[in-house]
C-alpha cells in the first residue's frame, strides 16, 4: 500500500530511531483493471496503456492512442497493542510509559496517469507517471513507541517513458527508463533522561532528567529529505498459441542518496556542550529495489481468461540503513534490517460476456520481506498478506471505458519486539493487528 518507503527506511535511520504495504513500501496499485483480478496476468494482459508499467512490450497490441488517468485509494486499518514494552536495562529495564498510539493508519490517495501511442506498425511509444514506492503513519506523541516512531510520510513520483517493439507476430520487446522523485518526513521522540544518564549519571536528577522514558522531558527529532533516482525497465511477450500468452517484466534498483535536515526540538541544555542533537543536514545511499514479474494469459473461451503472476523484489538489499550527520558530534544513525527477497503469486479470472461489460475476480499471496519481530519497525509493521479483489469494466462506446476495482488485504497478525539502536536501546513490545481497503477507478480513452 501507499505508505511505504526504503526511502522511509532510510529517513527513518536519520530519525534516530526505528523505520519503517505490497510487502515491504512499495506500491502496488498502478492501474485499476489489474486491480480487479490481483494484478494477475499484469505483465501479460494489455488491456489499456497501464501496461505501460506492467510490461511495456504489451504496448504493442494497443491498436490506437489511450490515455488512461486513474485514482486508487488505499484505506488501512493499524492497532497496536502493547505487550511489555521496555526500557533498556542500562536504566532499569522498567516500562514504557504511553498508550498504544491510537489508529496509525492514514487514508492516501495514490493517483497515476498512462499514455501510449503506435509510431508505426511496429513501435509504439508510451509515458507513465505514477508512485510505486510510499506509506504514511502516524501515532500519538505520548505513545509508547514515540523512541521508535512518531510520524512518517513518503510521497514518490516515477517519470517512466517506454519503447516497445513488435519483432514478429510472436514476439514483442520493451524498454523504458526511469526518474523517480522522493519526499520524505520522519519524526521521533528522544529519550532525553536515559541519554543524561549515560552520560552524567546522577548529576540529570539535579537539573530535571533524572527519570528516564518521562514524556515531559522528551526531545523531538523531525528530518525532512528528498532526492532524485534513476534506473531502467525492461519487458517482452511472447505470444505461444492463439489463446495462450506470456509476458515478462524486469524493473531495475534505483540507487538515491538522500540529502535532508534534520531539526531537533525541546532539547536539554544538559546537551549543550556535548553537541549533540544540534540541527544538522546529513546524507544516506539507499537502493529501492529490483523486481521481476512472469505473467500468462490463457483464453479458455471466447468470454473466459485465466491470468497468473508471480513476482519476485529483492529486498535483500536492505542490510542496513545508516545516516552520517554533518555534525561531526552527532553519531550516525543505524538502523539493522536484514530484510529477505519476496515472492507475490496471484492467479486472476476475466469474463467478458460482450463488448459493453467485463468482469474481474483474483486473489494473490504476498510475502513480506521483514525476518522476524526483532526486525520489524512501527513505520512499516509489514507482515504476509491474502488479497482478495473484485472489478468490473463499463464500455458504453467503442473507445470509451469505466475500470473499477476493490480489494481487501487480510494481513497476519505482527508481532514486534524491535531494540533502539541509535539512543538508549529501549524494545518495543506488542503485536499489529492491520487490514487494508483498496477502491480504484480509472478511465480509459482510446483515440
């Protein structure tokens, strides 16, 4: 879903604190047809100028211009319960103090917009502008995992123009390239009173930081970044039978280093000859990751597809996110991920009975890429999921038509037992009960 980002991954590492749904922060809403049957068959459908993300060598069995703007709006459901919450043994290993956080979840609008165009009776050209990476969540200032997180938000913007190239009439091949634009905001609480303590010990109870986990005498950390990033896509069909066709998608690492500041409020004095936690630009390399998509559509009968997809990301790029201030009295921030490689499997029905309506039904198993509950952050409480989605398509004219969809994610419930390990090393404790709602629209115009 919209709210996800490695970005945010990384920002969040700058947030001196935790981080962190498809699995992990991409994004997998980018066309509302797919939506309707789970993104089956996705990379080998071609039924409108989406496939300008999905496969871009699809391209070439759109006969005329479309122009295809569609809005997808993802609806999460986020509680947390606290489940022994601590603070680190180094101050006495006692509790958090703070409620659960309230609804984390956060309604987002996800918008793209697709256009292609034959040049010839071999090559067709397309444009696509969507945002396959982002998350936002947000939880009460006083909660019990303010040390991990407070407030994230990643918005990404993907420029995408393709090429694709009829080679025969049983083989098509795409390329496109790709700028992609990232804004993030990430906010933490900072435990104050346990930092005194290690540093001073008894000596923070004279001046009013003699209690560690106090609310009252909390800093706050917000960093604010964006940057570019740039990669490549690459895809092909083949076309084995008359009914039966098989499309393949490869989308590259996009490398950004994040350049932002960082802002620190409600600081101690006590901190003042230390020079810690004085605002500071700093910077973090970071990769979103690559992915490769094997699609198949088989006609069954003049009304009946069956479509299937499995998509593997590479999520094991993700060893590790670490921001260097450039306040040289300011340690990097680290945040351990040890994220793995995922899978998605979906398998699609499309019944079009006539030209006016057509109707959508899938279902799909998403992995998520977190290990375990001591790598799983309350940025992104990421955790396997069943998707079960809907979708109908309205035609009143030949090259006018109306793509809706809805899916609900059941999402396993997620455990979280995640140590600081940039401020005192404090664990947060409980477990994330998630659902998500997914309505999608998108308007298709053939000219």
């Amino acid at each position: 879903m919209q709210k996800a980002g490695k970005c945010l991954l990384v920002l969040s590492a700058c947030c001196a604190g935790g981080q962190a749904t498809a699995a992990g922060f991409a994004i997998t809403e980018n066309g509302a047809s797919g939506l309707g049957n789970a993104f089956a068959g996705a990379a080998a459908v071609a039924e409108d100028a989406s496939t300008v993300w999905f496969n871009p060598a699809a391209m070439t069995l759109l006969e005329d211009r479309q122009f295809a703007p569609a809005l997808h709006v993802i609806v999460p459901r986020v509680e947390f319960r606290n489940d022994g919450s601590s603070l680190t043994p180094l101050v006495g290993n006692g509790p958090v103090s703070g409620g659960d956080g309230g609804g984390a979840g956060a309604v987002i609008p996800v918008p793209n917009v697709y256009y292609t165009q034959p040049l010839n009776d071999s090559i067709t050209f397309g444009l696509g502008i969507n945002a396959p990476f982002g998350f936002t969540t947000n939880y009460n200032e006083d909660w019990v995992g303010r040390y991990h997180a407070i407030d994230t938000e990643l918005l990404t913007v993907n420029f995408n123009p393709n090429i694709g190239w009829k080679v025969n009439d049983s083989l098509a091949l795409g390329f496109g390239l790709n700028a992609l634009y990232f804004d993030g905001k990430l906010s933490s609480a900072i435990d104050q009173s346990s930092i005194c303590l290690g540093l001073l010990g008894a000596a923070c109870g004279g001046i009013g930081l003699g209690r560690p986990g106090n609310p009252a005498t909390d800093g706050k950390v917000r960093f604010e970044g964006d940057d570019w990033g740039y990669g490549y896509n690459l895809g092909a069909l083949f076309k084995v039978s008359e009914s039966f066709r098989i499309g393949a998608s490869y989308r590259s690492a996009i490398g950004i280093e994040v350049r932002g500041e960082a802002d620190f409020d409600n600081i101690s004095p006590a901190f003042a000859t230390s020079g810690l936690f004085a605002d500071s630009s700093g910077s973090a390399e970071i990769d979103l990751p690559a992915s490769f998509s094997l699609s198949s559509l088989y006609q069954l009968t003049d009304a009946w597809s069956l479509l299937g997809d499995v998509t593997w990301t590479d999520w094991s790029r993700f060893d590790e996110l670490r921001l260097e201030f450039d306040n040289p009295n300011q340690p990097d921030s680290v945040t351990t991920q040890d994220w793995e490689d995922s899978y998605r499997y979906s398998l699609g029905l499309r019944y079009q009975p006539e030209t006016v309506w057509t109707y959508r039904a899938g279902m799909a198993y998403d992995e998520t890429p977190v290990p375990n509950a001591e790598r799983r952050t309350p940025r992104i409480p990421d955790q396997d999921r069943l998707w079960l989605a809907l979708g109908l398509s309205y035609a009143p004219v030949e090259n006018l038509r109306l793509d809706l969809g809805y899916a609900h994610l059941v999402i396993r419930d997620a455990t979280i037992e995640n140590t600081l390990e940039s401020q005192a090393p404090h664990v947060l404790r409980g477990n994330y009960e998630v659902e998500v709602d997914i309505v999608s629209a998108q308007l298709n115009w053939g000219f």
